[in-house]
C-alpha cells in the first residue's frame, strides 16, 4: 500500500530506498529534489513507516501495528512534518523540532522528520537544522523535500544523500488529475499540454479551459461541415473568445493535438488519441482528409504559431490557418 502508488511513477527512488531499509544502510538525512506532484511526501511517509514499523518485511511495512496506523492517520508521536509557516521556515519551528527530540522515542529511539520546502528555511532556521545533521544522531532520519535544490545551503547538502524524482510521464500526469476528481477528457487534454503537474491541474481547474476545448472541437466540426461559413464563425465567435496572445496559442496547441489524433487514426493507434470521446468525428474527419492531407495540417498550425511568435497580427495568423485547413 505505501509504496504501491510511488514504485510506479518513481521506481528509481522506491527501489533504491527499499534496498536500503532491507540492507539497514539507510542514510541519517536526505533530500528528496524534483518538481511538485512526484510524489515526494508520499515516499518520506512510505519510508518513515517502513523504519518504524515492528513487522517490517522485504522492505514494506506491514500497515497493521500501532506504529503504521498512527503514520497513516498522521499522528505518530516520533514523525514530525515542518512546513514553511507564511512564506519562510523560520528557526523556532527548527527549534521546536529539536526540542521534541532531546525526549527520546516513545518505544524506541527511532525518529523521523519532514521538512517540506526545505529551501524555504531561513538562513538562521538552516544553520540551526545543520547543527542537527552533524549530531551523530542514533536512529533519526531527515527527510528534506524541495523543488529548489540548488537553494539549499551547500553544507547541508553535502550531509544528506539527494535523490532525484523524476517529471511524471504524461499517463503519472492523467492519473493524478483523475484523482482529484478531474473528468476524463480535460484531464487527458491537460497532460498532454504540459508536463509540469502543478500547471496541469491549474489549467483543468479554469473553466476557460474546458470552454475552449469545446470551441476547438466546435471550429473542426464547422471545418469539416461547413468549411465556406468558417472565415465568419472564426471572426464572430473565435477571436473574441481568444482575444489575448496567450489564449490563441493555447487554441493552436489543442488544435495540434486535434490534427495528431486525425494521424493516430489514419494510423490505426487510436489508443493514442487524446480527444478520446471525440472519436466518432475524428474517424469521420479521417475520412474526408488523406493521411498526407493531416501531416500538411499539423505544418501549417506549427506555421501559424511561429507566425504568432514572430508578431503577425492574430487576425491574419487565424484567417490563413482556417483557409489551409479547409483545403484539407
Ligand atoms: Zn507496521
């Protein structure tokens, strides 16, 4: 259970600390550095469980024992979570921590502590956290979890072994969205966008988006139904809806993703297809438009946006896409 999830987006790091609880060479500090949404206070919990646990075997804590109960509903008197309080991690809260541990364990002498946005200590709360990594500390882990790594003071970070988590896979991406309850097809639009977790369920969390996906399904069902009334909707209807720079390029995106799908099918990967409930029309669509015809499509949006890049008016840029693609 506590592992299960983080051993599929970070087999690297799972394996690595699991060899390491089984072999008892564990480390006394680490840091755990990558981007929000890998997973990494999900593997500092997983492995505090596992060293506290009575019943620990093969490097998984047994989720039974009073030890791996009180984990889970977060009240483990000898785990201790620091979080930045406001904007910093100041040095009472290093203190406090400290304090706590000057008691020895309730059972044993075994502790753990999180330090969540390590680089946001203080430089004060850094200097008094280091003091306590170069106290041969008996049976305590640190665990620092950071997206900054290089904003750790270099003396702590050469007393603490760094494990990198990796960017999640845009599938690690869809399920985690799916998690929070995100339907299926924003969320799939929104990994396929970016690979930046924290990013992905802001975008799914604007109802803009979901409005603009409907609109870019909408312009390839008039494109294909009624391609002379195109020009018209695209003045009426799109460019108020796109108006800044930033909303047109999002658009251009999903309609790559759009043209991408259409190539899937002609492929026969419609596994791949990210609009995937939109796979009625776009077998439709690969009907009337040659494989060839799709290829040339996907040129002309990545065209159109260089043409944005490079400042041509968003009017011209749209209208010239629109007459390509209903050549197609
Ligand atoms: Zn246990």
């Amino acid at each position: 259970m506590s592992w299960e999830t983080s051993s599929k987006t970070q087999p690297r790091v799972v394996k690595l600390l699991k060899n390491s609880i089984k072999k008892q060479r564990l480390a006394h500090a680490y840091i755990f550095e990558g981007a929000q949404g890998t997973g990494k206070m999900a593997v500092g919990i997983a492995l505090a469980k596992t060293f506290l646990c009575r019943n620990a075997e093969d490097g998984n804590p047994c989720e039974n024992c009073t030890n791996c109960k009180r984990i889970t509903s977060g009240n483990h008197p000898d785990v201790h979570i620091i979080s930045p309080e406001g904007q910093s991690i100041k040095i009472d809260q290093i203190r406090g921590l400290q304090k706590e541990f000057a008691y020895s364990g309730m059972e044993s002498s075994k502790k753990v502590y999180i330090v969540e946005h390590a680089d946001k200590m203080t430089v004060q709360a850094a200097n008094s956290l280091l003091k306590f990594l170069e106290e041969p500390g008996s049976d305590t882990i640190a665990i620092l979890l950071t997206e900054q790594v290089h904003s750790l003071l270099d003396t702590i970070r050469s007393r603490a072994q760094t494990l990198s988590f990796s960017p999640l896979a845009p599938e690690g991406i869809l399920q985690k969205l799916l998690e929070e309850e995100i339907p299926k097809p924003i969320a799939a639009l929104a990994s396929s966008l970016t690979s930046d977790y924290a990013e992905a369920l802001e975008i799914c969390r604007e109802e803009w988006f979901a409005q603009a996906r409907a609109k870019v399904i909408q312009l390839t069902e008039e494109l294909r139904l009624r391609p002379d009334y195109c020009l018209v909707v695209l003045q009426d209807q799109y460019l108020s809806f796109f108006k800044e720079k930033e909303q047109l390029r999002l658009a251009l995106n999903l309609l790559l993703i759009w043209y991408r799908d259409l190539l899937s099918i002609h492929l026969s990967q419609s596994e791949k297809v990210v609009f995937f409930d939109q796979l009625q029309a776009l077998e439709q669509q690969a009907l009337q438009t040659s494989q060839k015809k799709a290829g040339e499509a996907l040129q002309a949006i990545l065209t159109a946006q260089a043409r944005l890049r490079s400042n041509v008016s968003p009017l011209m840029v749209m209208e010239q896409l629109v007459l390509r693609l209903r050549e197609g």
